[in-house]
C-alpha cells in the first residue's frame, strides 16, 4: 500500500536535500543501505497504527511516517498504506515518481526491507475457468473471490472527480472471460426473427461518431451491509464504496442500431434491447446478459454508449474489454461488459 501517493504527501515538503544518485547517474532511493537494520515483511506488517508507528515500504526501504500522518490534512489516506508497500498505489498516482517525492520518502528512511519475506503476488488460479482472472490492485476490499467482486477504501473513492481504472469497483457475475483479439472480435447486431450484422472493433470506430461522456456507474447492492444491519438483505455485503465516476469513449447505441436499416414498423414490434457479454457459466453454457427499454436504447438524448475507452485508456479486463455498456443513470447490472451480442426483442 502507499497512499502516499494519493494525497501528494512528499511533494509539499520545502526541504532541499542533496539529490542522491548512484555511481550510474540514477536515483538510489529505496536502495538497500548496508549500514541500515533489515526488516521483514510481517516485521513491517505490525506497524500501522499509530501506537505501533506507521511504516510503509518502497522497493528495499523501509519508512517510518508517522509524524508524518499526525501532521498532513491526508492522513487517512496514508493510513491506507499502513504496513504494506507504496509502489501499487504509485501506480495510480503517477504524479509522485518525482525527485521532491522520492527524497521526502528517503529522509524517513529507517531500514531495509528483506525482500526473500515477502509473500509473492497471488498467483491467477489454476481451475482452467478461472484461468483469466487479472491482476488487481491490493487496495480493493474484496467481497467475493470468485467470481471477484470488490470496492475500493471510500477515502480513495472521494479523493478525485474520476475514479483511476484500478480503484474502480468491480462486480462481476462469472468468471473473467479470455482477452479478445481486436482484429477478430465481433459484435453481432440483430431483431428477433429478422436483419442481423456482424461490426468489428475497426467498424465501430471508424464508421460511426465517437463520444465522450462522463457517467457514474453504481451497483444496485451499493451500502447493502448498511442495509443488512437493520434488516437481513439477500446478496453481497457492499459497503458504501461500490459506486465509481469516469468518463467513457465509444459509439451511441442509437448509432449502431440505426445501421440495422429497421423500419418503424420493425421498431414499433420491440419492446427491448438485450445485451449479451462474453463471459460465460461453463456449467451451463449461458452468458451474462440484461435488457433496457427500446425507447431508451434509441433516444440519442439517453446517451447509451457501446465503450471501449475508459477515462482515456483502454478498458480494463475487469470493466468489459474490448466493449461494454454503458447506460447513464440506470443500474450498474445493465451496464453489460464484454459485450459480444446485441438484440432487438418484444421481450
């Protein structure tokens, strides 16, 4: 951990100290130092809380920042670092790999980590249907392994506008699907009984309009464990967090659908719009999938996206690579991902 990172900490010190390089040019912050005690992991593990000090760790550092945390406005934002190391939240926060961050770091240096005690990173599953399962950041609370489903630390969750890719919720409802090769994959588009095309990653970008919108997304069991403590709820026990901000790039849905060349007639005979994704219950061969109401899947004003972008980047594994839904300010279950199959049906 380390939301060091998050709150700017280092970059607001005024100290100026001498730059510490090594004899190859570069930065020896979080180098091992042979005059410093050496520190295990589950050593480390034990101090975070104030009482016991707070220690966070960077490459083979060790640091002690509890004076620190009782005099930063951020304070609990570091705590979230407590015990564990900084570089996974660094990583969402690339703003501190700077010179002013890495020397205010390195004045709080108190020792070396003992990188043989660390524990590896989990490894991906064996079970083949699990097999792609990615890699997440250490900071989300899970509330089920499999299929994983987790929220991020609310103080991170409020610390920005948009939600970093990596801290955004995750929900999903089977396991993650094999990564799609762009230049095969294929979204079919079809009526009921009637037209159907097939578009490629390449035709839905280049033959349609791009749009960028902002949109929250929020899972209907959001703050359920609240819920639960008045009156015992069916599902996962959310907490307040599984809720995330972004902006999202693709395709109007309205777009696509018009390429169906559909007549009002045709239009006129449904009642939704079903969406189908690529992850899929090997037991029983079904797939993921959710219905909106054609009226909302045709109004431009809805402003329903076929996404393939997420906050400028690429989507992530977890949020529907390479396309997914997005449904303005309707329940994050319809916002299907990894979608593979769109159809226009009276039910």
């Amino acid at each position: 951990g380390a939301v060091l990172t998050v709150t700017g900490l280092f970059v607001s010190s005024q100290k100026e100290e001498k730059k510490k390089f090594d004899k190859d040019g570069e930065l020896n912050i979080g180098s091992r130092k042979e005059e410093l005690k050496t520190y295990t992991f589950d050593e480390v593990s034990e101090h975070n809380s104030e009482e016991t000090r707070v220690w966070v760790t960077y490459k083979e550092g060790v640091y002690d920042v509890t004076d620190f945390v009782s005099k930063h406005p951020g304070g609990d934002f570091v705590m979230l670092a407590a015990g564990q190391a900084v570089d996974h939240y660094w990583k969402s926060y690339p703003i501190h790999f700077s010179l002013e961050t890495l020397e205010l770091l390195e004045s709080m240096r108190i020792g070396n980590l003992d990188l043989k005690s660390v524990p590896k990173e989990e490894e991906l599953p064996t079970e083949e249907k699990w097999m792609n399962e990615p890699h997440r950041n250490p900071a989300l609370k899970k509330n089920q392994e499999r299929p994983f489903n987790a929220e991020p630390p609310l103080v991170i969750l409020t610390s920005q506008y948009y939600t970093p890719n990596d801290l955004f919720y995750i929900r999903n409802h089977l396991p993650v699907p094999a990564r799609v090769d762009p230049k095969h994959y294929k979204l079919e588009v079809s009526k009921e009984g009637s037209k159907s095309i097939n578009l490629s990653l390449e035709d839905l970008k280049t033959k349609f309009p791009e749009y960028t919108l902002s949109a929250t997304i929020q899972c209907a069991g959001n703050r359920r464990s609240h819920m639960s403590s008045i009156k015992p709820v069916r599902g996962l026990s959310w907490g307040p967090a599984a809720i995330g901000n972004a902006t999202w790039t693709g395709v109007r849905l309205c777009d696509v659908l018009r390429s169906l060349e559909l007549s009002e007639t045709d239009i006129a005979e449904c009642n939704h719009v079903q969406f189908e994704g690529l992850d899929e219950d090997i037991a029983t061969g079904s797939s993921y999938g959710a219905s909106i109401p054609i009226n909302t899947a045709i109004d431009p004003n809805s402003d329903v996206l076929l996404a393939y972008k997420m906050n400028g980047e690429e989507l992530p594994m977890d949020h529907g690579y390479p396309l997914r839904v997005v449904v303005p300010g309707t329940v994050g279950a319809r916002n299907v991902k990894w979608l593979s199959r769109i159809i226009l049906s009276s039910e």
